[in-house]
C-alpha cells in the first residue's frame, strides 16, 4: 500500500482504491514518509518496499487473478 499521511505510528494507506489505517509499530525504526510503499498484513505495515517492487507485486496478483477467472469459465 501507498502512504498518504502519517500521525505517529498510524498511517492513512491506500491501494487500488481502497484505503487503511495501518500500524507502523513493527516499522518504528525505519523512515516511513507519505508516498512510500508498505507491505501490509492485518493492519501492520510488515517490510517497506520501493515503488518497483510494490509493482511487480500487484502485477504478479493481477496476473493470478486473471488466470483463476479463466480456469473458472473454462
């Protein structure tokens, strides 16, 4: 997910239209600015990421996604 804003360790994500709030708690001692990726999980932002990596990620779910619809209109 992409930051939008943060206050303290709470920070306002968003990704593919949806938005959070996510925990940074787990991440408190790493650099955490609006704009950044983070990989998130039940809440809690787990491993900060790069752009191309946040990417090739959402790719990587896009291209599951379109083949499990097409298994299941085979």
């Amino acid at each position: 997910m992409r930051v939008m804003e943060r206050d303290g360790f709470v920070a306002r994500c968003e990704a593919m239209g949806i938005e959070r709030s996510v925990s940074l708690f787990l991440l408190q001692h790493e650099s955490v600015e609006p704009g950044d990726h983070v990989m998130v999980h039940v809440g809690y932002a787990i491993q900060k990421m790069s752009e191309a990596e946040a990417k090739s990620i959402w790719d990587t779910f896009d291209e599951m996604f379109d083949a499990e619809e097409k298994a299941r209109n085979a």
